[in-house]
C-alpha cells in the first residue's frame, strides 16, 4: 500500500543541490523527511486524504538556509536597540535617540551600527554631543563592527568603567570624551551585557525566531559569549537551544577546553579573535593601512600561543573556528594549523577560519592541504567593497583582493556563508546577491556557487551534510519556496528575491501560499 504524503509540493523548479542541473517537479513530505521527489504528476500516488498541497507555479524550491555566521543574543537583544545604520549625520541620531526616549522614559538607550563614514563630521559623537540628546538616562551606542562604544556623561558615571584602562579617550585635560575603544571597549560591552536578565535573552530569542523563518532561515550557527561579549548569551543558547523552531549549533567563543568538554560539545571558537576590524584598523596586515600610515593592526597572540591552543584542540578532536580578517592573522591561523597536524597527523576535524577577508592565493593553497573551511561574509562587500568605500578607504587599490570567492572555489576550498548579523542584514538571499554580484568581477561566483554556500557546504561546515542541506529522499524536510524562478531573473535583482514559504522538519512555520487539501 501506498504511504501518504503529510505535504506536497507540486509544479516546482525543485533544485536539489546536489548535482548542477538536478531538478524535480514535485517533493513529497512525510513527517520530517522528504519521502520522495519526481517528475510530472506522480505525485499523485503519494495524495491521501488529508495531504496538504502546495503549488509552487514553476517557482524555485530549495533545500532552507543555513547561516554559517550569526550572533544569535546579540541580534536577538538589539532587535529593540536604537539602529543607526542609515543615520547620515549628529542631527538626525538625536531625532532617534529623543523618539526612545519618549517611547521608553527612564529607561537606557542602546544604539547599535552607526558608521562613522556615514557621518559628515567623519567622527563618533563624544558625551558632549550625546548630552545634547539626553543626560537623563544613559546612552550607549555602539560602531557597526562593535569596536568603538559612546556614552553619554550620565552613561560614563552610571556603567563606572576605570578611566585609566587602555582603550579610555581622554581630551587635552585628561578627562575622558565618553569614547571607548580596544580593551575598555571589551570591558565596557562585557558588564553592560552581563546585567541583561536571562529571561530578557530567551524571550528575545523566541520573538526573532518568526524572522529567520520569513527569510528562509532554518539552522543558524550561533557565535556567543568570549570577548567583547557575554558568556551569558553562550549559557542561554546551550540551554535553551533545542527549545526553538530553528536549529541552532553552538560555537562557544572561549579558550577554556575543560568548559567545553565539560558540555560535550564538539567545537570551540566562533569569533575567537586573531586579529580586529578593517573598520578600526586593528585587522592585523602586512602592510600599511593606506589613511593610517605607520599602522598595520594588531595580532592578539603571539604565534607560540596559538599554536600552543591549535594542538590541543586537534589532540581533544574538537573542531576550531578561528576569527581571522587581516592576511597577517591568516598567516598566523595557518601556521597554527600546520604545527598542530605535523605534531598531531590528525585531520577530518573540519576546522573554520571565520571571515577570511584578505586571502592570498597562497593561503587558499595551504588551507586546501589543511582541509581548512572557509567561513565567509559576502554582504561585507555590499556593506565595504568596491573604489568608494571602507576596503578602499583603508586599503587603497588592495580593496580589489578582498574576498576573492572565485579564486576559492577554484582552489578546492570548501566555502560557506553567513551574516555575521547583526553587523550585516541575515536574509541569505543579500549575502547571494552579494557573493554573486562581487564588486570586483574576477571574484563573482556563480548562482549556483552561492547557493551551495547557504545550503549544502554550509551543512557540511557543521557535518550535517547527511540530514540537510539538499533535497533528497530520507533526508530532513527543511525546504523553502522562493516568489519567482531565481535561476530566470537578472542577477541583479537576486537581493529583491523574497521566500514564499519555509518548511522545517516537515512542518509548514511559514507560508505565503494558497494551502489545499486535494491535487
């Protein structure tokens, strides 16, 4: 007999990414597995009385998203913080501040993603300015990259941070401007978040999860706690994680092994950072940032050290994601790795570095003898790239080796893409749009390429390319329906793509489409 399918999909350009040109008409769905896919109307066979159908009228259905990069607390948290990412000058981050005020009297203001080469002063506003706003109640606002804090005089006394910590600016008294960077930033951004109630967390959490859905978004790999964050946000997740309609895997941003044996996880790091930020000139560099001559970043271990925690993380068989931005700390993450294989011989850890930004040629070559992933952020480029942005502002004519995805592809190194939200937006169909539509052309991928990006070597990232990632018999009905034929329209338009409905372990968690109960 026949077993019924709980939902099909029918009239679907169904891509299964797992062989180019691979496509079904039709999946069918029983339980949280995918029962069968085919051609026509077959699927026929599969209708019971109580199948639900859906028709996808020739559009794109795809294996759901995973986000190989994502600060899940902290998204979570800044959903309700002032967002200042399109603010163009002082005036108008007043006009925001004053709103949440009045919105929420007595209580703190938070404002996340202000760039300071959006502003026409081209500087952060010190306390001074930010008392203009308000000196009721404390504000704290962050940089995009979260790099540089600002508070306000009220905030500077209420979060009591020694003055005398590096990374404090002073002005020409010695009195501190409200500006933190570096180590005082770290601190600063630690105990503030440190005070957020855990139920504030979960909650938080819980309300952002209809958004990832209504994206495509079905796993996400959380980077939580360590520096400049909170252990807090990384206790919640390992918590609470299997509580939320989203699959969530743990990188836990510590050096402290013992922890996480202790939680039998089976990878460490995330943002475990080797270097900083292009945006704050502290991604460390062989060379000269073009706007600070003299400066060339900044490295936070000494090459000992590291190799010294790469080691044991091989000998304890867990697998390491490294924060690397600058080709100095990707030298240095490389150099870590080979001592820790030639000491150890032991490889199939599928070991990470996180971002990866400046690459060489070299570096791709030595991390595919590594069987090193690569763990990138296309939307940087939407954000930073080309000749009148950031990666110019601060590289010169080197902007044009920033993420070079083609020649990483090419060089048999297995790429997967993430957000890094809430820094850059965590729809996968911008970061698409990005890998694709690359400001520099000799560095574009495919559509196809992208895709495979967020789907199937995404899940092989976190080796789960067994249960997700493609569309294929017995595997997890995580799917998606897209609003058009994706593989029809101008790449140029992949970033006005929207998701019509997602699935996730055969359950329908949203929908957009007409459902019936017959074919």
């Amino acid at each position: 007999m026949q077993v019924s399918a709980d939902i099909i999909i029918k009239n679907g350009n169904c891509i299964t990414m797992e062989n180019e040109g691979e496509i079904f008409d039709w999946i069918a769905i029983k339980n949280d597995k995918i029962l069968a896919l085919g051609y026509k109307e077959n699927y026929k066979s599969f209708v019971g009385t109580s199948t639900i159908i859906l028709d996808a009228k020739k559009k794109t259905v795809l294996p759901s998203f995973i986000d190989s990069h994502f600060h899940l607390v902290q998204t979570a948290l800044n959903e309700e913080s002032v967002n200042l990412f399109s603010i163009n000058s002082f005036e108008e981050i007043g006009k925001k501040i004053k709103r949440m005020e009045k919105k929420n009297p007595g209580e703190c203001i938070f404002g996340v993603r202000l760039q300071k080469e959006n502003l026409p002063e081209n500087k952060f506003p010190n306390r001074q300015i930010l008392d203009k706003f308000s000196n009721n109640v404390p504000i704290w606002l962050n940089s995009l990259d979260y790099q540089v804090s600002m508070l306000n005089t009220y905030g500077l006394l209420y979060y009591k941070i020694p003055f005398r910590i590096e990374g404090v600016e002073v002005d020409e008294n010695g009195v501190p401007t409200g500006i933190f960077r570096g180590k005082a930033n770290a601190i600063l951004r630690t105990n503030i978040l440190n005070n957020y109630p855990n139920k504030k967390r979960e909650n938080n959490i819980r309300d952002l999860m209809p958004k990832l859905l209504s994206v495509g978004i079905t796993t996400i790999n959380a980077m939580e706690g360590g520096y400049m964050y909170s252990d807090k946000d990384a206790e919640i997740v390992y918590e609470h994680k299997d509580n939320f309609p989203v699959d969530i895997v743990l990188f836990f941003q510590c050096l402290d092994l013992e922890t996480i044996k202790d939680k039998k996880l089976d990878r460490i790091g995330g943002s475990l950072y080797i270097d900083g930020t292009m945006g704050a000139r502290t991604a460390a560099l062989t060379f000269e940032y073009v706007d600070c001559p003299g400066e060339m970043g900044r490295l936070i271990f000494s090459q000992d050290e590291l190799n010294k925690f790469v080691e044991e993380c091989y000998t304890n068989r867990l697998q390491l994601s490294l924060y690397t931005i600058g080709d100095r700390a990707i030298e240095m993450a490389l150099n870590a790795h080979e001592y820790a294989f030639f000491r150890t011989g032991i490889k199939g850890l599928r070991h990470r570095l996180e971002h990866v930004e400046l690459a060489s040629i070299e570096h791709i070559k030595r991390a595919k003898e590594l069987e090193i992933i690569f763990s990138m952020n296309p939307t940087y480029e939407t954000y930073w790239g080309g000749s009148n942005k950031m990666y110019y502002q601060r590289l010169g004519e080197k902007y044009r080796e920033t993420n070079k995805f083609r020649e990483i592809i090419d060089g048999g190194v297995i790429l997967c893409g993430g957000s890094d939200s809430d820094i850059c937006d965590y729809n996968p169909l911008i970061g698409i749009h990005a890998a694709v539509n690359h400001p520099v052309k000799e560095h574009r991928v495919t559509l196809y390429e992208a895709i495979k990006m967020y789907t199937i070597n995404a899940a092989y990232a976190i080796f789960e390319e067994e249960k997700k990632g493609t569309l294929r018999t017995d595997k997890i009905a995580d799917i998606i329906i897209l609003d058009r034929d994706i593989f029809r329209i101008n790449m140029g338009n992949i970033n006005n793509v929207k998701v019509q409905c997602t699935i996730k372990s055969g359950k329908i968690l949203y929908n957009k489409i007409k459902v019936t109960d017959y074919a």
